[in-house]
C-alpha cells in the first residue's frame, strides 16, 4: 500500500516536501482544479513523486456541456503534464434548484442510479479516461443503498471507486451500512482515502468528515479487518487533512498506516536496490 | 426519537430544509433528520460569520438576528448562494434595521467584499483569474486572485485608486480578470441571484 497526503493548497507545500524527504508518504494527491491557473510544468516539477489527481469542483452531474468539455480540456492539460496514478471525483449534488448547497448532497442513489450511469459515462468520455469517484459520507438512511450502487455503476461504465474509508465508518455509525456490504467495492478498488472524523454538536449525534482529527479506532479497526482486502499491488491510500495540520500530528497516523499495511511493494523494491 | 411525518428517507428528501432555518424548524429536534439539516444550515452560518466576525458585532454573539431573516428574504428571492453570498448579505443588511451602524463603519463593508472576491477565488472554475468587486457606498474595490502558484495560495487584494472607477450601477458590481494583470475596466456587470 502506498501512503499519500491531500496538497489542496500553498500553505502545506513545505510540509508536503518534507513528508516526502522523511518517506512518510510514497506519493502525493493534487485537489488539482485548485490549481488551474498553475501551469501544468510547475505542478510537474512541484513535488519529486507520484502524482494523484482529485477533483473537487466538476460538478458532472449538473453542469452543461459547454463547460464541462472546458474544463475536461484543462484537466486534461495536467493528466498529460503529470501522468497520474489516478483521476477521481466527486458523486454529489452541488445545488438544489440552483441554489448552492454549503454542505453537500448525496444522491438517491436508488432513485439516481441512471442519470448518474449516464452522467458518469459522458464524464469518462469528455475526461477521456476512467475515473474513480468517490463514496459519500451517508446521513440518512438510503445510505445503506449505496455499496449496491457503486458495484453496479463499477460494472456499467467501467469507472473506478476512490474508497473512502472513513466515509465508510461514518455511514455505518450515521446508517448502520454493515463493512461487509463494501467487501466487493474494496476489493474491486485499488485507491483509497481515509481521515479524521467528529460528531454533530447536537444530539442524536451523526458522524462527520471532517479531515481535521486523528484516525479514529473504528477507523483504524475497519482497515485492520479489511486490510487484505484493500491491500494489493499498485494500491494507493491518501490520507486527508484539511484542518489541524500539525506536522507531527500527521505523521503520527501515516506511522500507524504503514505499521498496518508495511511498507509498499515500490518502496521494498527501492530499498531492495539501495542495499 | 420522535416519529417523523415528512419524508427523510435521503438526503434528497430534505434538500429544501438543507438552506432554510423555517423548514428545519418543522423536524422534531430528536431526530437524525434535523441534525442533518441543522449541519447543513450551521456551515451557512460560520462561512458567514467566521469570515466576517465584525458581523457579530451588529447582530450579538449568536448572529441569529441577521442569519435567520436573511436567509428567509434569500429563500424568497431564491438567491444562488454562490460566491456572491456575502454581497447579497450586505444588500439584505442595508435595508434591515443594522443599516445606520452598517454604514458607519467601513470595515464591514471591506470584511464582506474581502469574503466575495475569496470565496470567488475558492470556488470559480471558469478561466478567468481574477474578479473585481465594486461598490457604490465606497470607492475602493476588491480584487480576488486565484492560485497562481503551486506554493501559495489566493490573494485578495483592496485597492483605493487615485483616480475612483464609475460607480456600479446597483449597489455591487463586478468584472472578472482574464490574467493575473488588473489592466481592464470592461464596465461593472450587476450580481445574478
């Protein structure tokens, strides 16, 4: 398993080349259309390590076509410049209405499944490349629907599932989906991420994402149980952080990410050649 | 828990609520689904107030004098809640009974075009890379700039000119920057809600 960390802006750069210098990390994510008015070079030339590409802002499923053929044209850019492990993106609702959500919305993913199927393979084609898209943190309880979709929507279009970890964890405390209903999504998954998460201020508590607390030991319990499962050649897991960023913080969890999986089968190969 | 009458299956189910503080208050407190949108309806209230906390000084610490009728008078006029939000906060505030104290203090309207052109700069994906905000109570304006490095981040900018640009035509007006060069006055163009 090969550990990243999110770079979603300036401010962690130093930090970023560190934990690269140090290897606590094997590669590095770009929330990369923050940077769309960086050159493609710069971002190249940014970090001396693998490269995965996030997407926060597509908005495939509500935009038109015009812009998303815009923006599928300068992502494109940065896969050519930078030649990703990956490419992943979002399923979520942006707006309702045209109104903007500020936390944003699951689909129903019963009610979805098609216009989503549709969305996702016009997405793919303007991309013009798989991408993996990533798991919600579910609420309500048509979450426990969600492993189904994301195996079907696997097998109908070819994309990929950025497993999210502890957006798993949060859904089975917030709806109770059981781990074992994602045991073929992970398995069918080779990137990952995985964070910090809190509870609501009020009760009944929910369980949100945060990226800004340590792993929790349900979540760490979660990957131990499953590890084989995530764990296989050419798997990538990013650890997120968004807020609370205190260096030794996150190598704190890195150090019990690579304890859990060992080092990766690239870095055992690196060390192999450096003896 | 209380039993709920209103649909909360999904989320979908409560996207309406998820920016409304009326419809929230039609979900009994003990239930997931209030939570849900209680969550949703607070990250409205700290991108308001975290970003512009001299705000709180008008309404009191809890800000409800302000967030709860503005967001009733943004859900009639169906704003879009893009980055314009705080703009339009300070539409709404001109007409409210804060408006003596709101203009007698620049500061908040600076705090409030600062947030607009950063919340631009965080959420535009057009090419553009930069807006100008402009006001007709002052004759500063703002300029937001996106990332333009891979090691630093947005930059806003407030700039008294020495010689003031028309004013807008409404209370806001705005242009976007095709480069990272403040070279052009294309004429303000007034906010989308």
């Amino acid at each position: 398993m090969r550990l990243g960390f999110n770079f979603t802006l300036g401010d962690t750069y130093d930090m970023v080349q560190r934990l690269i210098a140090e290897r606590h990390i094997d590669y590095c994510e770009f929330l990369i259309d923050n940077f769309f008015c960086v050159e493609p070079d710069e971002l190249a030339k940014a970090f001396d390590c693998p490269i995965g590409l996030h997407i926060m802002y597509s908005k495939f499923l509500e935009a038109d076509r015009p812009t998303l053929v815009d923006f599928a044209a300068r992502l494109r850019d940065y896969i050519d410049a930078l030649n990703p492990i990956y490419v992943s993106d979002h399923i979520l609702h942006f707006t309702h209405e045209e109104r903007a959500f500020f936390h944003l919305g699951e689909v129903d993913y019963s009610r979805e499944y098609e216009f989503v199927r549709d969305k996702v393979l016009e997405w793919q084609e303007l991309v013009g490349q798989r991408i993996h898209f990533e798991n919600y943190l579910s609420i309500m309880d048509g979450g426990v629907e969600a492993p189904a979709f994301f195996e079907r929507l696997m097998k109908e279009t070819g994309a990929g599932v950025l497993f999210d970890a502890s957006n798993a964890v949060c859904s089975n405390r917030n709806c109770g989906t059981p781990f074992e209903a994602w045991r073929n999504v992970i398995a069918s998954a080779r990137h990952f991420h995985v964070a910090g998460y809190r509870n609501s201020l009020i009760e009944p508590f929910i369980s949100l994402d945060t990226h800004a607390e340590a792993l929790a030991p349900d979540t760490l319990a979660f990957l131990e149980d499953f590890r084989s499962v995530f764990d296989k050649p050419g798997a990538t897991m990013t650890y997120e952080r968004d807020d609370q960023i205190e260096f030794d913080d996150v190598v704190a969890d890195l150090k019990l990410l690579r304890n859990l999986f060992g080092e990766s089968e690239e870095k055992r190969h690196d060390l192999a050649i450096s003896a | 828990m209380t039993l709920l009458s209103l649909p909360s299956r999904t989320d979908r189910d409560l996207y309406p609520a998820l920016m409304s503080p009326q419809l929230c208050a039609k979900y009994p407190a003990d239930h997931k689904a209030f939570v849900r949108i209680d969550v949703s309806l607070r990250v409205y209230w700290h991108t308001l107030f975290d970003i512009c906390p001299e705000l709180l000084e008008l309404s009191g610490p809890d800000g409800m004098s302000i967030f709860r009728p503005f967001m009733a008078w943004a859900g009639e006029k169906k704003l879009a809640f893009d980055w314009s939000y705080y703009l339009w906060v300070y539409v709404w505030l001109r007409e409210s009974p804060f408006k003596d104290r709101l203009l007698a203090d620049g500061k908040y309207l600076r705090s409030i075009m600062g947030a607009s052109a950063a919340r631009w700069a965080v959420l535009d994906r057009g090419r553009n890379c930069g807006l100008v905000i402009g006001c007709a109570d002052s004759t500063d304006f703002v300029v937001g700039w996106k990332c333009r490095s891979v090691r630093f981040g947005r930059e806003i900018e407030l700039i008294a000119p020495e010689e003031p640009l028309p004013a807008p035509p409404d209370i806001f007006g705005y242009f976007t920057l095709p480069t990272f060069e403040l070279d052009i006055f294309p004429g303000w163009q007034s906010l989308a809600r």
